[in-house]
C-alpha cells in the first residue's frame, strides 16, 4: 500500500508517517518508481505506535516496541525492553500521582484556611458570582 492508504487506515497523516520515517520508527521501503510502500506488518507498527502516545508515551518511548514488532515478537510489549520503558512510565504516574495528592492536600488546607477566615469575619462577605 502506498503512504496514503497506510495514512487512512493508520489514522494519521502521510507528513506523520513521515516523521515517523525520519525518526527511524518507519521502515523506508520504496518501489521502483520512487514512491513508499507499505504492508500491514507496516500498520501494525504505527497502531502500536499512536496507541503507545495516546496513553502518555513519548515517541522515543515507543521505539523499544516497534523493535520488538520487527523482531517478530507477536505484540510490541514482549520484549525486556518493552517492560522495562513499561516499569519507568509506572514510575513517572506514580510520582505524578504522588506530586497531584500533595498539591490537592495544600488546596484543601488553604480552602479550609479561606473558610474559616470568612465566616470569623466581622466584615461584609464578598458577594458570590458578582460582576457587573
């Protein structure tokens, strides 16, 4: 199939699949009349790739997967390098998970704060939703 076809049933574009190429991701098959072509072994690379992204993977991430798909391993997380980029990603969300608790623990603490002030206030309240 030419890049186009691959592109539609991939679902991105030729200038993606491209990118892809140039970073190594993309095998750089050409027929003899110049154009790219294409098999579904080709397709596989790419869905495994957009799926990888769409959970938080960066592109470089990916390229341990793709490899394995090369290899011939039958899915692109059944290689030891594909568990481990698996292992650092767990990593980074739990870290994240972990900044993401402390933060929401401070904005509750300052809620809590704000609140109390307000309702030992002997001023006039803020009116809500005001604005004119």
């Amino acid at each position: 199939m030419r890049i186009g076809e691959l592109a539609k049933q991939a679902g991105v574009s030729p200038r993606t699949l491209r990118y892809y190429e140039s970073r190594g991701l993309l095998p750089d098959h050409r027929a003899a009349n110049g154009y790219r072509v294409y098999d579904s072994g080709d397709l596989r690379l790419v869905k495994q790739i957009r799926a990888l992204q769409e959970f938080g993977f960066d592109l470089e991430e990916t390229r341990p997967f793709v490899e394995c798909l090369r290899a011939g391993y039958p899915a692109g997380d059944s290689c030891p390098d594909s568990l481990d980029v698996y292992r650092g990603k767990l990593a980074e969300l739990d870290a994240l998970i972990g900044r993401l608790r402390t933060v929401r623990a401070e904005v509750e603490a300052q809620l809590a704060r704000a609140e109390a002030q307000l309702s030992d206030a002997s001023e006039p309240q803020c009116e809500r939703g005001g604005g004119r």
